[in-house]
C-alpha cells in the first residue's frame, strides 16, 4: 500500500523548510520535495568555483525572524551570525560617507558633511525604531479577511484595530506617510546631505521595480527597517558559511523533528478531487499521496502552472495574473586575488568587513532607474557589495577573497530579451562602474558569475526574477498578497496552502510565512 503523508511541502526554500519544521514539530509526518539538488532556493550556499563558496542568490542575514530562531533552536543547528557593522559610500569627488558600528563614530562622520544631519539622524533612528517596532506584530498576524463576517475573521480585523490605535496619532501617522511616500521624499523632509539620503533611500528600492522618487518604496525603506538581530533593529550580518548555512540550520531542525526532505524532485503537478488536494506529480511521473499540499513557490506557480485553472474562482485567476512580479534586481558574484583598494579609503580596513553602497545620490538613483524604465540595464547602477571572506575565511582559499555584488536595475524585460552578450555586458557596466572607485578591482577578478533575473527564474524558478516573489507594493501587501480574500495561507482547494514570499509578510530571508502557514494548518487540519 502507498505512503501517504500528512503534509507535503513542494519547494525547499526557507520559507517551505520554516513550515516543514514547524509542521513536523507538531507530529505531522511531512516530506518536502525540492527540484534543485540543493535545499535552501535562493538561501544558497556554493563553491561556483574551485575554492571560492558564494552566497550565490540572498547574501546578508537580518530579517529572519527571532522567534523562528529561538523556536527552532536554530544556533543548535548551526546557525551563526556574525554581524556586518559598517556601511562605505565612495563619492565621485574623492571623499565618502560611513556608517560604523560605534554610534558615535557615526555620529562624528555625519557631523564632517552636516551638523544639522548628525542631529536630525538621531531623532530618526529613535523613529524608525518604534516603526519597526509598530509593525512588527503585524509580522506575526495572519491577514483577517475585510470582507467576511466570520467570528475568527472579525476577530482579527478587530485586533488589527486595537494595535494600530495604540500607536498613538504621531506614529500612526509617521507610518502613513511611510506606507505612501517615496523614499527620497521622505528622506527629504529629514536631511540635507545628498549622498546620506541617496544611501538610505536605496533601501526602498532593493528588489522592486521602483526608483527613489516612486510612491511606495519609503514602505520598502521600513520592510529593511524590520531587520532585527538580538533585538537590534536595522541591524544586518553575514551567516557563517554563507546564506546556505541559514536554509541548512532549518533543514537540520526539520529532520530533527521528523521531516523527510528531498532534492531533484521537481513537482509537475497537484492532484486535485473532489475540489480537495489529495498529493503531487513529480516531473518523473511519479505519484505521492498527502492529506495536505502546501505550495512554497511564488503565487503564479501556485496558481496558474500547479493546478487546473477550473479548480478555482474565476476572480481569484485574475487577480493572480495581474499580481506583479517585474524583478529588477542582478547579481554579480566575484572571486578575487586581494580585495578592492578604494580611492576615498586606501589599503584594506574595517569598511571591507562592512557593505559598499554606490549611491552617492539620489539623482544617479534615478538616472538608473530611468534606463531600467525604458527596457535597458542601468549603466550606471546603484550596487550594494559585501566581501564576505573578510568576515568568514573560509569563503575563499587564503589571501583571495569573495565579493558578493548585488545590482540595481536589470530589468527581467530588458529590450531584445537576455542573451550571453548582454549578460556579458551588463556584467561590464557593474565592473566598469566599480571600479571608477576601485581602480585595482579589473586585475582582481580571477572568476565572475553574472545573474541577470532571467538567470534568477531560470534557477529557482521565481516568477520573472523577482527575489520577493512579488513586489513589495501597497496594492501587494497585507490582505491583498497575493489577493483579495485569498491571503490568509489557505487556497479555494480544500487541504491546499500557500507559504512562500506571495503571501503576507513578503520576502527576505525572513521564514515568517512560512511559520504563520503552518500555524493555520495546524488550526484547521
């Protein structure tokens, strides 16, 4: 007689090994087929080549929620997060901005390019801070559903109510203005430094078809903002071993409770009777049986490529085919034979154990984001680099190093489609752009991997490349990510779920999805 199993999770991404955990712990038996022959989807560690291991995909650790961690045991399991203290913006003119790990030494820096901005950054910080801390319940809330009258449903609506009234009228509001402005312009009414607002205000566009001046990416700034390490927010770090250490510390937890999990098992298909999901089809043609399915991959393959359009609501088919993906974002990974000598601060320092952001203002933000507008990768992109064999050695063979460099804007719809040849020239611009600061980094590289979103959907099979499987905009969020009436984890097919990055509260390495599905399927199943 065939095994039937309680759950299967199809997708071995953080957020699909976050809901096996959790679903294992309490006594389901549970088997998450991944297509890759690596667990972790974008939270992936590997050795590109020889000698040199790169966080191929997501790079830096911060959003992954603390209760995960502490619920999971993840430090039991290997999770070691060590902290990237330091942000480095080289100017044009020779000079640069830093952010250091000591808050007065900040607060020095700033005070050298404008006394009124190292008083006004304080004051801010304070701010972002109770933001953070505003919506961070919100994290951990499964979305209500506004237009039922259900007891459960009602509920909810009732306790989103009561939290958003205890924030007072100064707070609520500074979080409206937040959820609807543009990050330069919000910035604006703080600062007057341009390349401390540029460098901020890229926060708010990482990831989303969206430029500095675009309504909506200030709420992007506060979804970076949420980052939280030992109770610091806005505080990022680097995982030992790289950001496949994170998915592999999940992994190990969930096979500690029981859970099976398997590599190069591609789902074709969910099997649906009777209006219930009973199990999958792999690509191999093979057949497994489940009592529940639950979908970790993004809301267009959820929907539209796993099961028959006839299984579900015409307005719900819709909605997901207008829901936006539109990824933006590339990715070089470089190996390297000494570390990159930056003009503004020469010889290797304590900024090459922080993030280089090239943003030195909003303006060249823009003019980057104009050429991704119009179906070109930006020439002169806005880039944020790590060299993660600064803070973990054993990235790299001795003496050489890594460089993780995440890119903005490569549009997934670039004009004339991705070839090699355009891969090869986009790779070119971030290097040409680089290395205007860095005239050392072109005899450097010893190997370089570029990733353009194409690449991105090609790999891990996000919808059009977009890192959060769908941008971060108001009209996606809460209870309408990824649709009205639908946002709640469960879908219109009995016994079928959704906890990917689709859902509420979107994407990062955070695994709070993932945690609030397997919390509604533990409450109805």
């Amino acid at each position: 007689m065939a095994q039937v199993w309680d759950v299967v999770v199809i997708g071995g991404g953080h957020n699909g090994l976050v809901n096996a955990a959790y679903l294992a712990r309490a006594g389901r038996k549970v088997l998450v087929l991944e297509r890759r022959h690596v667990l972790g989807g974008a939270a992936v560690s590997e050795q590109i080549f020889p000698g040199f291991t790169f966080s191929v995909f997501s790079y830096v650790v911060s959003l992954l929620r603390p209760e995960i961690i502490r619920e999971l045991e993840l430090p039991r399991h290997g999770l070691h997060i060590l902290p990237l203290e330091s942000t480095l913006t080289p100017l044009p003119n020779g000079d640069y901005l830093a952010a250091w790990g000591d808050p007065d030494l900040t607060r020095r820096e700033l005070y050298r390019h404008s006394p009124r901005d190292a008083e006004a950054s304080v004051e801010f910080s304070r701010l972002m801070y109770h933001m953070a801390r505003a919506v961070k319940p919100i994290l951990g809330m499964i979305p209500p559903d506004p237009t039922s009258l259900s007891p459960a449903e009602v509920k909810g609506l009732f306790a989103l109510g009561g939290h958003l009234r205890s924030l007072g009228a100064e707070h609520f509001h500074a979080l409206y203005k937040l959820m609807t402005m543009s990050s330069a312009d919000y910035l604006d009414e703080w600062f007057e430094f341009g390349p401390l607002k540029a460098t901020k205000s890229a926060s708010g566009i990482i990831g989303t078809f969206l430029g500095p001046r675009s309504p909506g990416s200030a709420y992007v700034l506060l979804h970076h903002y949420m980052g939280e390490i030992d109770g610091a927010y806005r505080a990022w770090g680097f995982c030992k071993g790289g950001n496949g250490s994170v998915s592999g510390a999940i992994a190990s937890a969930a096979r500690s409770f029981g859970a099976t999990l398997r590599t190069n098992a591609p789902v074709r298909q969910v099997l649906v009777r009777n209006g219930r999901a009973t199990g999958v089809v792999l690509e191999s043609g093979e057949e497994i049986e489940a009592r529940v399915v639950v979908s970790g991959l993004d809301a267009r393959r959820t929907y539209l490529d796993l099961v028959e359009s006839k299984e579900l609501p015409p307005e719900l088919l819709e909605q997901v085919r207008r829901f936006r993906f539109r990824g933006s974002s590339g990715k070089v990974n470089l190996a390297l034979s000494e570390l990159p000598d930056f003009t503004c601060l020469p010889g290797v320092g304590a900024h090459h154990r922080g993030a280089i952001s090239i943003s030195p203002s909003v303006e060249y933000l823009e003019r980057a984001y104009d050429e991704a507008k119009y179906g070109e990768f930006s020439r002169r992109p806005y880039m944020d680099i790590v060299f993660p064999s600064m803070i973990d050695p054993g990235m790299a063979p001795p003496g050489q190093h890594v460089a993780s460099v995440f890119v903005q804007y490569a549009p997934y719809h670039v004009n004339g489609g991705w070839t090699d040849a355009k891969r090869e020239a986009f790779g070119d611009a971030v290097i040409d752009t680089l290395s205007e600061y860095a005239p050392n980094l072109k005899t450097a590289i010893l190997h370089r991997q570029v990733l353009t979103p194409a690449d991105i959907e090609s790999t891990l099979g996000l919808s059009e490349g977009n890192i959060f499987q769908g941008e971060l905009a108001l009209h996606q969020l809460f209870f309408l990510r990824p649709a009205a009436r639908w946002a709640s984890y469960r879908t219109p097919i009995r016994g079928y779920y959704q906890c990917g990055s689709s859902s509420h509260p979107g994407g990062g390495v955070m695994g709070a999805a993932g945690r609030l599905a397997a919390l509604r399927i533990l409450a109805e199943t």
